[in-house]
C-alpha cells in the first residue's frame, strides 16, 4: 500500500517514508513481524509465519488484513487492545512526516526567496543578478540588441560605519538600496554587489548618452540628505559604465570594465579641485584690468565659499568648518583669496565682498542646523577695515536675520592687528558682537606679539596659533606654542592650531596640549556643493 500526502513536500515523505518502509534484504526480520502482529490478533500458533485465512463472511463485511493493520486497533484474545509498539511508532512516525511536509512545503517560497535576494536591502543578490543578466546579455546577442552595466560604490561610507555605528550603516544602505531601485525603470536590474556596491543591468540602452543619464539619475536620486536616527547624512557615489558590445560580450568582462571605470571617476572627482590652476593675478596679468574686472565679479556671481574642517583634538571631531573666498576668473581659473582681496582693499571694494561673505556664510550655518548638523560652527575671516565699520555688528546681525541662522553658530576670525593698535575700540565691539550671540576668534595670533594680558581680558572664544609657529621646528617655537597654549587655556579659550600639513606638525600641536587643528593633512577646502558627511567625519590621519 502506497501512502502519498499531498502537498509540496512530496518528495522528501516519498523519500524519508521508503527510508523507514523495509528493504529486500530486511525480508526475514518483516516475515517474523507479521508472525508477531498475527499472534496479538488472536491466533494460538505461535509458529505461524504465514497470514491466516480469511474467517467465513458474516453480516458485516471484513477488511483485508493491510487495511484492518491501519484502521483498526488490534484486539487480544478477551477482546481487548493489544499492545503494539511496531505500529504505534509506525503511525507516530506517518504523522510526523504528515506534519514535517507540511512545514516544507510552507516554508519552500521563504528559503527560494532567500537564496535570491540580499537579506539587508531585499535587492537580488550577486547570484540572482548574475542569472538574470545573463539571460539579457543572451537576448542582446540573438537580437543584436545594446546593453550596458553599472558599478555602484558610495563614495565615504565607512566613515558613517565609523561615526555613527553599523545599525546606521544598515539603515543607510536600506535607504540607498530603494532609492536606486525608484530611480530605474522596471525592466532594469539592480542588485547589491556587496558592502556598499551595487550593480545595475540597464537592458536596451539606446547608447552611452543613455547610460550616463541613467546613471545621473542615480546620483540625483541620493542627493537628498538621508533622515538617520535623527541625524541627516549625505552622501554621493561613482558610478563606472560598460556597454555592450563595446566593452565586452560577457558579463564578467562587462563588470570588470565598469569596476575599472568606478574607480577613474572617483579619481577624477578628486582631483577636481585642482583642475583649473590656481594662479596669482598680479603674476598672470596686468594687475589694474584685474582690479577692473574684480568690480564685475561679484555682480557675475563668480565668488564662492569653500569650507575646511576643523578637528577637536581631544574628540577627533569636526566642531567647526572655516569659509575661504574664491574667485573663478573665466580667465585665470579659481583664484585663492591672498590673491586677489588686497586689490580689493585698494578698490574699496573690501565693503561689498565682506558683505557678500558674511551673508553667504549665514546660509551655510543655516543649511547645516536644517540637515542636523547646526551644532558645527561656520567659521567666517573679517578683515581690521571691515571690523572697524560703524556698521559692521548692524550688517552681520541683518545677515543673520536674512538667512534664518543662529548667532550662535557663526564665528568670526579677527586678525590680530585689530588688538595690537587699539584694544579698547576692539573691546567695545567684541562685547556687542558677544551680547548679540556671535563666537569671535583671533587669527594668525603670535605674527605680532600681542600683549598677552590683553587676550585674558578680552571676551574671545579662540585663539589660531600662526602658521609659521606650527611649521617652525626649533625648541623657541616649541615653547612659545606651548606658553600661548597654556595662556588659552587659563583664560578658558579654546587654542587651534593652523596649517597642520605633516603628521610631525600634529604630533608637536598635540603633545602642546592644542585643543583643535586644521590643514591639508585633516581636510582639504570643498566647495558648498561637496560638503556632506564624509568631509565633516575624522580623517584618517586623525586615528
């Protein structure tokens, strides 16, 4: 008699039931358990190793003697039930298959699912997209029809791992994962490569403006800042293109290709910054048609704010970024501000510039307290004219106002002069830029040897130690950085230390007792644009 349950797990009871069922060489042992079952059905011949006959008909019907060993209960010679312990396991063990089957058969879409998809983002994994892809690049080639692939890599993620903890990690690539997904069409495959790289399949592409615009759409789709436990976090990718055949008639070429053209992007995105040649006006040209063409500048739109980091040194965060002017001359190229500024301190154009900064600087603390990040500082550079003003706490409180940012989160960098000539006048309008809620650092401090009395009785909030302190090696410096940090620190300001190129500078700010740093080697200057997450996180010199 053949039992079958019937559900999706048909073949494992086929099979585990065959396992428990005899086999030909278990036909002696299966003649002594008949024998046994025939005796506690009644017969008084304990030899018998045959069935025994059937009884006479009566009036109710018999069962053959298979059936009567699965229906009904054995009977012993008074009439009551018999003990059998072969048959009792045996149903125990039809009703575990029975229930295990079942189990199996509801749990084969899960384990299908699983063995197809990324377990974190729910994308396919590496095994279903090279599967699918596979049967596209097939029906390209029979229908002669274009193709492209797409590597993914986010450009910074580990140091949200890092900051924020591998739980934010997740959350982040949950979010990435569906936003890629929105961002193509049905018919386009993505997938999670691995760790923070995707892969995408873009079937029927029209050609390689296709793919690239495809792939800005991408980009777009992750520059909204991602809302992560309570912090906002941006980020960007480089992406790399292959297209077939072009680039390769097999998906393994194909990726190779597109993993190649990844990593030049990122490095071309790198150097952007020093694509266009940073030169000096007076050095390029006739300094009086650059003066007459910095009156024009600003009406033009060709200033720009880039921003540095600034590390605390005891926390190896970020707790302030400083904004740099630059001028992107459409003839020179990005222009630094040591390069043009004293020309428009002679044009008397100083005024609408420190304007300009000032307001452009109060919308990027605004921007910052808006995607989560307010409590990190902007730092702004005033020049001694431009705080001489008599309108000077008037315009920068407007600017304020204007943009939506809090006072409290700008800081201003005065140049020492302003103390060393009159320290009085300073005083008086550092306690108006205090009362109305702006943090004021002194810059370059040590170029002038100012009175150190006078910085314990001023309201500052930092002292920048001057580049060529840092840079300088003798034991001198050494001990004047020290004395300068010792007297911040008794005075309960805050000293940092500029400039820092080279992992001895660090080291020497660090053993001084510096309470912050800035330089090349912690962070380089990135326009507004570029300034997400990553660039705000400890570098890796920092660790």
């Amino acid at each position: 008699m053949v039992l079958r349950l019937r559900s999706s797990g048909d073949r494992l009871t086929t099979y585990l039931l065959g396992k428990l069922g005899p086999t030909p060489s278990e036909q002696a042992r299966k003649a002594e358990r008949r024998s046994r079952i025939l005796r506690q059905l009644g017969t008084s011949d304990p030899n018998l190793s045959e069935p025994m006959p059937p009884a006479e008909p009566t009036t109710q019907p018999t069962q053959p003697a298979g059936a009567q060993l699965l229906c009904q209960p054995p009977q012993n010679g008074s009439g009551g039930l018999a003990s059998n312990p072969d048959l009792d396991l045996r149903k125990a063990a039809l009703e575990r298959l029975a229930v295990m089957s079942s189990q199996y058969g509801a749990l084969d879409p899960e384990l299908s699912y699983r063995a197809h998809h990324d377990a974190l983002t729910g994308l396919p994994n590496r095994h279903a997209f090279e599967e699918r892809t596979n049967h596209g690049l097939a029906y390209a080639r029979r229908y002669g029809r274009p193709m492209a692939i797409l590597f993914i890599d986010l450009d910074g993620f580990k140091t949200v791992n890092d900051s924020l903890g591998h739980a934010a990690g997740d959350a982040v690539l949950r979010e990435v994962a569906q936003r890629l997904r929105s961002a193509l069409r049905e018919s386009d495959i993505i997938a999670r490569w691995g760790g923070d790289e995707f892969v995408a399949a873009l079937l029927e592409v029209g050609s390689e403006h296709d793919a690239a615009r495809a792939a800005q759409k991408l980009m777009d789709a992750l520059k909204e800042p991602l809302s992560v436990e309570g912090q906002q976090i941006c980020l960007s990718a480089s992406i790399g293109i292959s297209l077939y055949p072009e680039d390769g008639t097999d998906l393994s070429s194909l990726l190779r290709k597109a993993d190649q053209e990844m990593y030049e992007s990122r490095s071309r995105t790198r150097q952007a910054l020093s694509k266009r040649p940073v030169v000096d006006p007076m050095q390029a040209g006739d300094p009086r048609l650059i003066e007459s063409q910095l009156k024009f500048a600003l009406q033009r739109g060709e200033f720009h704010l880039y921003y540095q980091p600034q590390f605390d040194l005891h926390t190896n965060r970020v707790y302030a970024i400083e904004a740099l002017i630059r001028w992107d001359h459409p003839r020179l190229g990005m222009l630094q501000a040591g390069s043009f500024l004293p020309l428009a301190q002679r044009s008397r154009l100083m005024p609408d510039i420190s304007a300009w900064t000032m307001a452009a600087a109060s919308r990027q603390a605004a921007r910052l307290k808006a995607t989560g990040l307010g409590q990190i500082r902007v730092a702004v550079n005033i020049s001694a004219s431009q705080f001489a003003a008599g309108d000077f706490v008037t315009t920068l409180g407007r600017a304020l106002d204007a943009a939506g940012a809090e006072p409290e989160f700008l800081e201003l960098d005065l140049p020492e002069v302003v103390l060393a000539e009159d320290w009085q006048t300073a005083l008086h309008k550092l306690n108006q830029l205090r009362g109305l809620g702006v943090h004021v650092s002194v810059d370059d401090f040590g170029s002038l040897f100012t009175s150190l009395d006078y910085v314990q009785r001023l309201p500052l909030s930092g002292l920048k130690l001057d580049q060529r302190l840092v840079r300088g090696t003798q034991d001198q410096q050494s001990l004047l950085i020290q004395s300068i940090i010792a007297l911040a620190q008794t005075a309960g300001i805050r000293a940092i230390a500029e400039g820092i190129e080279t992992a001895q500078q660090l080291q020497l700010v660090r053993n001084a007792g510096c309470d912050g740093a800035q330089g090349y080697l912690l962070g380089m200057p990135v326009p507004a644009e570029e300034l997400h997450l990553a660039s705000l996180l400890p570098a890796a010199s920092l660790q």
